[in-house]
C-alpha cells in the first residue's frame, strides 16, 4: 500500500469522509458517505464532481504531431478542427487494445491526448517506440496537470457562475482555455458518465481551490463530489467501455463494438490491417448487454454458459441504479449474441437465467433527440 | 457518523446479530457490516424449514462493492424470512437492527452465550480499522 500514489486532494477527501481504495497505483475516494447509489442519481440528475487526477495527459508538438497521431491510432485526426476533442484508442499490430484515449486538437498544431492512469508508462513507451523518423516530441504532462470531472445536467450552470466565457460555446466534444475563479483552465465538454459536463486541466497547485470553488458553486444545484464506484456505475449504464474490463490486450476494437471509430480511407495505423480483418471476417467474440431475469448479481469475473458449456465471461455487472435492474456486460462468441438470447451467468457455482438485452442500457444525454 | 450497538442483542464474529424474541432468535447483519459493504442492492434470503447448524452460510448480502455470506448465529429450523428485503434490500443499510433477515427456532438457546455482548462486538470491531 505504501506506493501507493496519492493526487493534491487526498487529504480534502479523507476530511470529507471518503472511503480510500487502492486503484490503478493510486490511492483514491470509493465514495463519500453520501454512498455511491446517492452519487450515481447526483450526476443523472444534478450534477456530480470527481477528482480523476490519476489519469495521465500526453502533450504531443513538432511538424509531425497530426502525421504521427494518424499512424498511432485509427480515428482521421486530420477532420478535427482546432478546439475538438474525441474518443479514441490504440491498438497492437494485432489489432488487440493498447488503451483507449481521449484526443485533444490544440491551438498552434499542439495536442493533448488523455490516457488511463494504469497505462500511462506503457503508453508512454509506446507511442516512444513508434515515434522513431517522426518530428514529434511526446510530453508527459500529467504530474503537474491536475484533472477534474464535472458532470451532469446541472454541470453547465454551475460552472457558469465561476467564468465570464460564455459556455454555450462549447460544444460537446469541444474544447477551450477559460479562466475558472480566476484559475487559467482548459475545460473539455467531456466526459465518461453518460451525462453532459466537463473535465478540467488547470495546474496542480490550483487543486484544492479548483475543488472548493466547484463544490461552492454547486451547492444549490445538489452537486456531490462522488467517487470511483458512482463514475464506474454511470459509465457502465452508458455501456462506455473501460480499460481493464471491456478493454484490454486479449479483445479487439469490432468485439468490442468500438469500430465506429475506425476511419479506413485515412491511410495505414497500426492494428488497422488486423482489425479490418476481424471486421470482415466477423469477430469471434462480441460484447453483449445482459439483464437478470433470475435474481442474482452478476460480477466482473463470472462465467457466461449456455447449456452447461461455459462459454464467455462477464467484463462488469451490477445493480444499475438507474434502470433498477441487474445488468452485465460480457463477452460471448458470435452466435449468442441476438438480443432476446437466454444465456447463464454462473453465481457463485448456480446458472442464474439472464438475456442479452440492447445496448446501451441507458442512453447518453448526448444522443438522446 | 459514528456506528450504533443495540445492548440488546448479540453479535457474531461474522458481523451477525441475534435477539432472542419469544422462543426465536431474530437474526440480522450489524451497522458495522452494512457501513462497511456500503449501498446493498441484494439479499439472497436463507430457505424457510432449513435445518442449519450455527455458522452455516444460509444466505448472502450483496452490496456495489462486494458479496458477504450471511451465517447463521445459532443451530435449528428456519422458520421465517423478511421477504421485504427482496424488494428493498436497502432496509439493511437504513435500519440494520430494525430490518430482520430471518428468524430461527433453536436447538439449543445457550449457543447464543458464544456471541459477543454489544460491548465485546465494538472492542472486536476497534481491532480491525485498517
């Protein structure tokens, strides 16, 4: 436990009541005592904050920054416009996840890609490895970049109150340098809960006023700070993947239902020869939405069966606590993937009746009409 | 914020609670136990007219974070479970010494003498802060 890293706010939550817990090789709040169900329903209905400071941000500059950025990864990055900010990933020559990022397109040809705290090194070693004959310097930014999420229906308003910028201009998915109580701050309007709202990179010396200052605004407004169990239930009834669970380096992009994100006409990336090969082959493995209909938990970790043949495995599950319904994500193969067909999950050694339902599970405030 | 002992009950070392109520024992989980799973979201009830010896598992709790076994306190017949927890699980987290999980006719009532009195429970739990 004791190398365990800990961000500027560790004190802030252990005052407020957080429970820590070791994840990712930091220390981080689980929750406060509001508890995670509380958090959860603050960021679907109001708005929740939370200190996502282990995640690493990767500064890139030099001539070859956006060349160098369409090989590492499959998204055309040429189509962004300055200020955009997209989801995106990496991926091995086999086509199988390295991480999944987030990339910024910065003013004077610089970008920021943000990656998750457990890859930062090896990210970092990768991308170093495949820059050799690019013009491209590769910064870790991330120890005196201090992140934070704000999200939720009420994210906007609260942040308002703290900017003269006019937030209406920025879009989802867009980016801009405002100042936040008077912190110079890059806010992207991004997020990993299914909601709108904002991440924030401003210096880490700012943190605990960061924090204070949103907490204040958003007081009336029934904001919570929330930790790692409310952000891992809200992206998980938004069916958006997280390393670890539905991304790693034994699953591939089409499986994982993130093709979308492959733009094929843009020239070579790495992976793309594997992963164009699975897209047109069919992948073997597909992930699928599962709903309880015998009672029961499903659990990242438990298996799949059908007819008492195991036959995949469950990335994440749990009670939503939105929908008020047992729902996992799991991996089956091809063939048991149909919405509608009745699969096992094994708890605690009883096949417990589930079926594969429509994913998402709970759909993003952002795709809604 | 601090955890609540009932005087009246007494406490397993598995964080279960036993009240004797007529010729029953009343069984649930502690505060400390329901502090320390955090939100429940499912209780699997133990089956009425099992025989169970004390410290059997007979059911399971399950919260965001983990699943814990529920043991029974005292050997004997089931003869009753709170089927209000299949529908509000949460119960265990609002009023842990109000919100039963089961009820078991006992074999022997003297078993209940190798539980922990409310004072005992909380010196153990002052062991186990991490």
């Amino acid at each position: 436990m004791s190398d365990l890293k800990r961000t500027a706010l560790y004190d802030v939550h252990v005052a407020m009541g957080a429970r820590m817990v070791p994840f990712a090789g930091w220390e981080m709040p689980v929750q406060y005592p509001t508890g995670p169900t509380a958090e959860h329903h603050a960021v679907r209905k109001a708005a929740g904050l939370f200190d996502i400071d282990h995640m690493g941000q990767f500064k890139l500059l030099g001539r070859d920054a956006e060349t160098f950025l369409q090989y590492v990864q499959p998204r055309d990055v040429s189509r962004m416009k300055v200020w955009d900010a997209e989801y995106s990933y990496l991926c091995y020559g086999d086509g199988t996840f390295v991480d999944d990022i987030f990339i910024y397109k910065l003013p004077d040809d610089e970008w920021m890609i943000v990656v998750n705290a457990a890859n930062r090194e090896k990210d970092l070693f990768w991308l170093d490895t495949h820059a050799v004959g690019f013009d491209v310097e590769i910064l870790d930014i991330s120890d005196p970049t201090y992140m934070l999420a704000l999200q939720g229906p009420k994210g906007q308003a609260i942040l308002q109150k703290l900017t003269d910028y006019d937030l209406d201009q920025v879009a989802f998915h867009t980016a801009a340098r405002i100042q936040v109580g008077g912190i110079e701050t890059l806010i992207g309007a991004t997020g990993y809960t299914g909601e709108y709202g904002y991440e924030l990179f401003f210096p880490e010396e700012k943190a605990i006023a960061m924090w204070e200052l949103l907490l204040d605004a958003g007081r009336e407004e029934g904001l919570l700070a929330c930790g790692l169990a409310a952000r891992d239930s809200l992206r998980f009834e938004a069916c958006l993947p997280l390393y670890g669970h539905e991304i790693h380096a034994e699953v591939e992009p089409i499986g994982a239902r993130l093709g979308w994100v492959c733009d094929w006409d843009k020239g070579p990336w790495i992976g793309r020869d594997a992963v164009l090969k699975t897209k047109l082959e069919k992948p073997k493995l597909l992930l699928v939405g599962l709903e309880m209909i015998d009672r029961g938990v499903p659990r990242e970790g438990y298996e799949v069966a059908k007819d008492g043949q195991v036959i995949g495995w469950v990335t994440t599950g749990m009670k939503s606590p939105t929908l008020n319904k047992f729902l996992a994500l799991a991996y089956v193969p091809r063939g048991y993937n149909k919405i509608g067909t009745e699969l096992d999950v094994i708890i605690r050694g009883k096949p417990k009746k589930a079926v594969v339902v429509k994913r998402p599970f709970y759909i993003p405030a952002y795709r809604r009409k | 914020m601090s955890l609540k002992y009932d005087p009246n009950v007494k406490y397993a070392k598995t964080d279960e609670w036993a009240r004797v109520e007529g010729d029953l024992v009343v069984v649930g989980i502690s505060d400390y136990a329901q502090d320390q799973l955090s939100d429940i979201v499912y209780v699997e009830l133990p089956e009425v007219g099992a025989q169970v010896s004390a410290g059997e598992v007979v059911g399971t709790v399950e919260s965001v974070k983990a699943a814990a076994d529920i043991m029974s306190p005292v050997s004997g017949e089931i003869v009753e479970v709170n089927e209000e927890l299949n529908d509000s699980p949460e119960l265990l987290n609002e009023d842990p010494y109000g919100a039963w999980i089961f009820k078991v006719k006992p074999n022997d009532l003297a078993e209940l003498d190798n539980l922990m009195t409310a004072e005992e429970y909380e010196a153990y739990n002052a062991t186990r802060e991490h």
